[in-house]
C-alpha cells in the first residue's frame, strides 16, 4: 500500500469515526428528550425507541470500530472482482 492509498483509506476511516460520533451524540440528546417527555407521562414507554435506536448505534460501531469494518472491506472486494468478471 502506497503512501496515497493509506491516506486515503485513514480518510474514509476518519469519516466512518464522525459519522459515528454524530449518530451516538444524536442518539443520546434524543433519549434524553424522550426521557424528560416520558416523565411526564404515567406510562413507562421510553425503553422500546432506547433499544430500538440502540440496537442500530451498536450495529454502528460494530460496522466502524469491531471487526464490522474488515469484513464489510472483504465483502466490498469480492463483489467489486464478481461484477469485474461479469463485465
């Protein structure tokens, strides 16, 4: 890998790194509010759009940070030589 290509490849994991700050720091204001809101309510609600939306925030950062990122890249390569072939 040449100098070029690593930097670009830390461009795209910088970029990957925000959009995934961006999505934690969205999802904790949000459940925040939702929270506020649901003491204001006598249901107990709040819980299902927490593990729902968090279920997607772990996603995320399996994607990004875990071992989500190689294997999406392997993924990518197959699938960049199938449709090469395909050509």
């Amino acid at each position: 890998m040449n100098e070029a290509q690593k930097t670009a490849a830390a461009a795209r994991k910088a970029e990957a790194l925000l959009g995934f700050y961006i999505h934690l720091a969205c999802f904790g204001a949000v459940m925040l509010l939702l929270l506020g809101l649901n003491f204001t309510d006598p249901e107990w609600w709040v819980q299902w759009p927490f593990l729902g939306w968090g279920l997607g925030v772990v996603a995320h950062w399996w994607a990004v940070l875990g071992g989500g990122s190689e294997m999406i890249a392997r993924w990518h390569s197959r699938k960049v030589y199938e449709l090469k072939r395909e050509m």
